[in-house]
C-alpha cells in the first residue's frame, strides 16, 4: 500500500454536542483514520470505533502537543468549553477551561506544530447594550456571563494571534444549536432541544425560560456545514479573524411549540423560568450575518418547521415502547 502523505485532523472535545457530529462530518469527507477524535473521558462506540479516539484533556498543553506529533495533525478543532448556564455554577472553573485550552492551541499553532486552529465562540459574547435585533458584526459588547466573558476574551486572543502571528484561526459565534445525535451540555438554549424530547415523552414541558424569550437557533446540520465552510474558505477571504456572526433562524418558545403542535395536537407547554432566563434577556434576538455571507458564502437552510419535523422523525424510535 501506497503510504500518504496527508495529514492529520484532531477534534478536542468530540463526545460533545458540537464535536460528535462534526467529528463524523469531517471522518465523512476526509477519511476515518485522518480525523482523530478525542474528548477528556471515553465517548460513544461510534466515535471510538469508527476512527482513532485518544483521551486528551484540552487544559493539558503536553497531552495535545503529543496527539498532534503521533498524527501528523496540521487542523485542530477546539470544541471543548463549559457553557453558560454551567459556567454561572463554577465560574473559574470555566474561565480556565475555556482559556487555557483556547492558549494551548493558539500556541501549538505559532509554534508551528499546526497550521490551522477552528474555535468556536457564541452569541453569548454579546449582552444586554447590544442592540438586540439584527445584531451586527462590530457592536457594543459586554457580556454579563462568565462563558460570554470567556467567548469575548477568546476572540480578542484569536485575532491577537493572527495578527501578531500569522496564525490561521477561523471562528464562528454559534447560535443556540439543536441536533438529535447528542444532548447539549448545560447551555441557555437547551431548552430548544429537550422541549422534542419531552413532547415525545410525556406530551408536555415545563419551560425554564418565557414564551416570549426570542433566540438565535440553529440546526446542527446547518452549523456543521458552516463550520465546514469557513474552514474551507480561502484564508484571503477570512476579513475576521475573531468570530463570525451567524444567523440561522430565530424563535421563542411559544413558536416551537406551535410548530410541535402541528405534529403532537395535544402537546402542552407551561414556564416556569430560573436564572437562565437572566441570561436569555442579555442575548441578542437575531442577528445580521452578512459579513459571513460576503467573506465564505454562509447561508442557512433549515426553517423551525424543518428542525421540527427532522427532531420528532428522529427522535421518535426512542421514546416508542
Ligand atoms: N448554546 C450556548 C449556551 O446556551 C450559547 O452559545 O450556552
């Protein structure tokens, strides 16, 4: 056999809600044993199976350093964080995690180990004196939550480093994500995930945020997609070197519901909001992507009643006697 020369793909944090789905993706596109997976702590058969999987803890330069020798790894995908309504709970906890991780790469790359970094930041950058609707690339910014902290902070590192150091890091500020393969890890949109479960379930949810909370949101397929795209767009082409917005649709949970009902009748919703509602009100409603359409060409495709119907379609087996 004819040895290869390409090389490597690492993914940190694939057993997560993100990287799960991307690491299958990506094993789609560039082969199974290109694109090695790995996560602090075993993941699911699939992803161990299906290509190489390795424990790497994303705090531990020494441990991604080896990875990334042993596989000939040039990309790295970032995809280990502790979200908002986690990160509320053990603040430092997250900021170091979410920074120290992010550093680790950043300086594999100027170092010259990688040549390519994605990480991913959040519409949590972006808090209560932004303007809200159709909320634009450059704007006010002061988040008010730890991971919204750790997220800003992170894009001023991102563009620091490609600026000062020629490094290639690519970034998107993820909406509220919905996927059927893996469950959100404590995020303020999770919401939009379990409510599917719940309508197949038991036929009714007990909402933690208000009917009327209206939040960026996007399907799982659409974000891979765009973080496919961005990662293969001409790098001459990336203008921003800190985050892209992205928009993808935009709904509040009385508009989920009713487009649940269009296929549960008798599905009922009740609020009963906690401290992420908090966090929820500093969050922009929509947002203007329109430098990511220009810049790589982004544009989304799945509408609510799409997400609705490919949850339920999907979901359903598991909740079937
Ligand atoms: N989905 C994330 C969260 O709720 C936002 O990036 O924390």
């Amino acid at each position: 056999m004819r040895k290869t020369m390409k090389r490597g793909i690492l993914i940190l944090g694939a057993c997560g809600q993100i990287g799960t789905e991307l690491t299958q993706a990506l094993r789609k596109r560039f082969g199974n044993e290109r694109v090695v997976a790995s996560d602090i702590r075993k993941g699911s058969g699939q992803l161990l199976n299906d290509g190489p999987f390795e424990i790497v803890d994303a705090m531990d330069y020494a441990s991604i350093e080896d990875v990334v020798f042993r596989y000939n790894v040039d990309t790295v995908y970032l995809m280990a964080a502790m979200l908002s309504a986690v990160a509320e709970k053990f603040p430092e906890k997250a900021w170091n995690l979410n920074m120290n991780s992010l550093f680790n790469v950043l300086n594999l790359a100027k170092e010259g180990k990688i040549t390519r970094v994605f990480w991913p930041s959040s519409i949590a950058v972006f808090g209560p004196s932004t303007p809200s609707i159709d909320t634009p690339q450059v704007t006010v910014m002061e988040p008010t939550t730890v991971y919204g902290i750790s997220k800003q902070t992170g894009e001023r590192w991102c563009e620091y480093y490609n600026k000062r150091f020629g490094v290639d890091v690519r970034s998107i500020r993820y909406p509220g994500l919905i996927s059927h393969t893996t469950e959100p890890g404590g995020g303020t949109t999770d919401y939009a995930v379990e409510i599917y479960h719940r309508a197949l379930k038991h036929g009714n949810y007990r909402c933690f945020l208000n009917g009327g909370t209206t939040l960026p949101m996007m399907f799982m397929t659409d974000a891979i997609r765009a973080t496919i795209g961005i990662m293969d767009a001409d790098p001459d082409n990336i203008t921003i070197r800190s985050s892209y917005n992205l928009a993808g649709i935009s709904f509040d949970p009385e508009e989920i519901t009713a487009s649940i009902q269009k296929h549960i009748p008798d599905f009922e919703i009740s609020y009963e909001p906690d401290f992420r509602q908090e966090i929820a009100d500093t969050w922009p409603q929509s947002i203007d992507d329109s430098t990511a359409q220009k810049d790589w060409g982004w544009k989304n495709k799945f509408s609510l009643d799409d997400i609705t119907q490919v949850m339920l379609k999907n979901l359903k087996p598991r909740y079937e006697e």
